[in-house]
C-alpha cells in the first residue's frame, strides 16, 4: 500500500534523473520505461547546484518611538501622562531577517529578491560549504522585486547556476526549489510548472510569474528554482497563503526577467528596460464580439505615445498584438514583460492583428526618454509646498518610478521633514498641477508661481487619478 502511495512520486523523480543523464530525452521531455528509471534519484542534480545557493543574513537598526511596554497605551495611563510619552526619545532596535540568493557567475555575483535586502545596513552570505562574506549590493530593483549583490573571495571562483531560458518552460514540467526555508538550514523540494504568465498576483510591478507546487516557505525568498537541465529557471519570490506556511501555490520570477536586470550590473551600468510606447487593453470577449473576433486574444492598443518606438514602427490605435517573438500574449502586464526582457538596441518581431490582416513588424528596442529633462529641484520660500523636491515627468521618469509612461507634468519626488509640505501633507508622487490658477507644466512653471508671497494659496493636485483642490492661507 505504502509503496503505491509513493509510486507517482518516484515517476516523477525518474524524469529527472534520465534528463540529467541524457540531454536529448530532456528535449523530448519522455516517462521512465522501466523500473530502474523509476529508482534514480534527484540527488546528482541537487549535488551539482545546492553550493550555488546561498543563505543571507542582513540587520538594520529602526527607530521605534513611544514606551516600551503596552501597558502605557491604556488610555487611564495616558489620561494622566498623555502628551508626555510623545516627547520620549527613540529607540533603535535592530530587526535581523533571512533568506536566499543564487551564484549566477563564478566571480561571486549573486542574486536575490530586493525585499530580503531592503533598507539592511550590513548584508551576510553564507555559502553551502559555510564559508562567510560581506556582500555588496550592485543593484536594487523593486519593480521586479530583485537585487543583484557582489562578494569578495580569495580564489574568485565560486559554485554557480547558468540562467536558463524560461520560455522553454512548459506547464507539467518538473522543478526543484532550493532554499532556506524557516532558517532550518538548505532544504531542497520538489515539484512541477503548474502555471505560467501570471499576471494577476499584485506582487511587483512586472507582474510575470512562474508558478509551482513545490513547496515554497519563509526564508525560501531569492532562491533558486531549477530546472531538469540544471539551470536557473526563476527566483522563487512569493507564496500564496492563509497560514504563512506553503499551501502549493508558490511564485518565481522568471529568468528571462533575472537576465535582464544582471545586465550591467556589475559595471555600474543604469538599468534600462525597453518600452512600447502604447497603452494596451486586454482583449475581452465584448471587445472580440465588438470587434469581429471568433474569441477573446492577444491586446489592443488604446494609446500611442508620441515619442515611442510604437509609433515609428507604424503601429495605431485599434491595432491588436497577438504575440512577441512567436510568443502569445494575453494582457498588458504580459506584453510588457516580453518587451521589457528584450535587449536595448535590439529589435523583436511583433504580430500584429488588423480588421483586414495579420501582420509581423520589427520594433526596434529602446529605453524611454527623458524627454522633458527632469530639471529636479527642492523649493523653497513662504509657500504650501515649501521642502518638497519636484521634478519633470518624462517617460524615462515614470518608468524609473513604475508609473504610466503617458503620465506628465510636475511630480513630487520627495518631502524634507518638518517642512510646509510635509505639515500639509503632501507626499511623494503627487502631480501639481495648478497655483492660483495658473497651469503647472514644467518645474520652471511652479518655480515662478511660488516666487512671491500670496495672501492665499489655491493648488490643484492630482493623486491616485484624482484631482484633489487646496486652499491654504498665506
């Protein structure tokens, strides 16, 4: 009975291990043909890529302000004392916290997710072999929730895992997820594709997800997801879950997405992503049976940017993209992924559907520009937004701060503290757009309306979509 039970598991290992044998029968992804095929092991696999995977520590010191002990929140205590508890001065705790990366080269760069290393002021890497280092980080990446790190050996020669090409994937196929999970030490897993292109998760801005079976837990972040091959199929990043515990349901960034923000990393180049330049619309089935379409597919354009790359390939309005380089899509997180992990200067082949004809164009790749420049500036003076840092919006802009491209005008990128801004409680990413009744279009626009004192301030603002209006005594 026990042995039936387990049978389909060892059915799975056994692929494994004869695509870790042979090559070819990896490509033509076969079921074991016999007993001896069902009793092989992942445990060559697991030997060759387990040193590349890596534990990290990192610290940080917090301010926490108030009394320590809950009891000073009962509101007799604060009756009493009050106001007092808020002139207590802070108190730094260091919070520690844990997860996982990967070696992608041999030089010690390193990958992980950029929530394990938020805000750490030290960063520790443990290897397999318990070796410990300092690392560095090359690259902060929040969009995608990675961060590209840099340790120092003597050698400079370190166990790595080879980037696969995460398109190959294909739902069914097996994987292992290899991290550290709960601090309990390496912990290897196992278990198949169970979905691609998720798109719906929320979790960065580049919503684009591999999604797996194989369980995944706290402190499995930033760890690899391996492929039959041996290579790096994602960075397993997130879990759905009711309990905090693995329910099956776990995330990875694919690694066509890693490739690309390694890139230039370790010589200090900007990261930059290509762009469309178009607003896209999931074609839904009112929109196929509006359109003449026998069912729901690919994205329409809504929108082309007039200093986009869409634009000088000849796209329109109306237009519907039903795959990039031969590979589908189906909503607009989707097709700014594929775009996203091509290479700058590059170009790749769009499919593009018409009313009277389907159609490929070559869209060269290019990075948004910075056009208007950004002109950032703190302001200061007797005015409402006093210590607040506006800048131009641009393409460029908008992608580096994760908004809409077709955003413009003058945003807020930051608020000194204890600054007018800041008591009146602005915040960063609001857009000004109008001082006493005079149009914000560029930081030199807000500069002159803020020159000289006013008996009253009236600001129009925009934030979240909405337009919000302020009238402020002077």
């Amino acid at each position: 009975m026990m042995k039936s039970l387990h049978f389909p598991f060892m059915v799975l290992a056994a692929l494994l291990s004869v695509a870790f044998a042979a090559p070819d029968v990896f490509a033509q992804r076969a079921v074991p043909e016999s007993r001896e095929q069902v009793m092989l092991s992942f445990a060559p696999l697991v030997k060759k890529a387990s040193p590349a995977v890596v534990n990290i520590f990192t610290r940080k010191a917090v301010q926490q302000r108030g009394p320590s002990s809950p009891l000073f929140n009962d509101p007799f205590f604060r009756r009493f004392f009050g106001e007092s508890f808020d002139r207590i001065e802070p108190r730094e705790n260091v919070e520690n916290s844990l997860g996982s990366g990967v070696i992608v080269r041999p030089d010690g760069l390193i990958v992980t997710n950029f929530h394990v290393i938020e805000g750490a002021d030290t960063i520790r890497v443990v290897l397999s072999d318990r070796r410990e280092f300092d690392a560095e980080i090359l690259r902060e990446d929040e969009q995608t929730d990675l961060a590209i790190l840099k340790v120092d050996t003597d050698d400079g020669q370190l166990p790595y895992v080879e980037l696969g090409d995460s398109d190959e994937l294909e739902v069914g196929d097996l994987v292992l997820a290899i991290g550290n999970p709960f601090g309990v030490g390496q912990t290897v897993t196992s278990g198949i594709v169970s979905g691609l292109a998720r798109t719906n998760v929320g979790i960065s801005d580049f919503n684009f997800f591999i999604q797996t079976d194989a369980a995944i837990n706290p402190g499995n972040s930033g760890g690899a997801l391996l492929r039959m091959d041996g290579t790096l199929a994602g960075v397993n990043t997130a879990i759905f879950s009711r309990s905090g515990g693995s329910q099956g349901i776990g995330f990875a960034v694919p690694s066509n997405m890693v490739r690309t923000v390694i890139a230039g990393a370790a010589s200090g180049d900007a990261l930059r992503r290509a762009w469309l330049g178009a607003k896209a619309d999931t074609v839904s089935a009112e929109i196929a049976n509006a359109i003449g379409l026998d069912r729901p597919d690919g994205v329409i354009l809504s929108d082309i940017h007039p200093e986009g790359p869409a634009l000088r390939a000849g796209l329109k309005s109306g237009d519907i993209i039903v795959a990039v380089e031969d590979q589908p899509v189906f909503d607009e997180e989707g097709l700014r992924f594929r775009i996203a992990t091509g290479v700058v200067g590059g170009t790749t082949k769009l499919r593009v559907r018409r009313p009277d004809r389907i159609f490929d164009v070559d869209l060269f790749l290019e990075h948004p520009p910075e056009i208007p420049a950004r002109d950032e500036h703190q302001l200061r003076g007797a005015h409402p937004l006093a210590g607040a840092t506006v800048a131009n919006l641009s393409p460029a802009l908008a992608a580096e701060m994760g908004r809409d491209h077709f955003d413009a005008g003058v945003i807020i990128r930051d608020i000194a503290s204890r600054s007018p801004a800041h008591r009146l409680e602005f915040r960063p990413g609001d857009i000004v757009a109008e001082v006493n009744g005079q149009p914000i279009e560029f930081v030199s626009d807000l500069r002159e309306a803020t020159a000289a004192p006013q008996p009253r301030w009236n600001l129009k603002v925009r934030r979240a979509g909405r337009i919000f209006s302020l009238s402020i005594s002077g």
